[in-house]
C-alpha cells in the first residue's frame, strides 16, 4: 500500500510537468496572422496581407489580450471591413482558427471586432490605431 501511495506521489507531479510543458511548447510557437479584406459589399474576401513578423503578432496579440471582451451575439449592417486568424508557422501544428472580425469606424478612429461568433469589443481609439496600422499596412 506504501509503495502505491509513494509511486502516486511521483506519477501525479511527473504527469503534470509533461502537460505543462507540451502545452508550453505549443504556445511559444511562432505564428503568423493571415489577414483578409472585404472586396465588395457582398460578404467575400480576399487575402490582404500576411504578418510574419513576430514582434507585430506578439503586438496584436496584447492588444486582444487587453481588450474588454463581452459574451455577446451582435449583427451588423455590413459585412466585416476586415478579417484575420492566427496560424502558427510550424505546418505539423494544428489548432482550430479563431476568426476575428475587423469593422472600421466611417471616421476610421474606431475598430469595433468580434472573437468567433460570440464575443464583441470596441477598442479605444490608439488601440484601435494601432491595431489597424498593422492590419491594413
């Protein structure tokens, strides 16, 4: 009974560190995001610009990271201006995209965007000009 108590207390903390650490390698891999434009006032769109470099994804991430996302299903009067999705570089990886949606404001101050189907935000104005920058340019 000792020897399967103690073999426990070694199995649990072992299996635990592997989790962690193959979760860890996933996420520290490099990415890249594939950015799509709305080419006309239907709902299609064609690839804009690809960003590959790390800095800028790392950016746009904290931006999404910090926003104030809120649990909801909003519509629109148009199609989204914008769309991306994160992939990493490493083709053996998969993961399931998470489609985000870009609308610009008509003064084009305001980027409001959805996470997937089911949460919105409105990023402040120099969130908002710093994310488009990367996007659009």
């Amino acid at each position: 009974m000792k020897k399967c108590v103690i073999f426990l207390y070694v199995l649990i903390p072992f299996v635990l560190l592997m989790v962690t650490g193959c979760s860890s390698e996933v996420e520290n891999e490099e990415q890249k995001i594939i950015v799509q434009k709305r080419t006309d006032d239907e709902n299609q769109y064609e690839d804009f610009k690809e960003i590959t470099d790390n800095e800028q994804v790392r950016n746009v991430k904290r931006i999404l990271d910090e926003a104030n996302w809120k649990d909801a299903h909003v519509t629109f009067v148009r199609p989204a201006d914008y769309q991306f999705v994160f992939q990493f570089k490493n083709p053996q990886i998969e993961a399931k995209a998470v489609l985000f949606s870009v609308w610009v404001s008509p003064k084009k101050d305001l980027l409001e965007m959805t996470r997937g189907e089911h949460e919105f935000t409105q990023l402040t104005k120099e969130e908002s000009a710093r994310l488009f920058e990367m996007i659009r340019e």
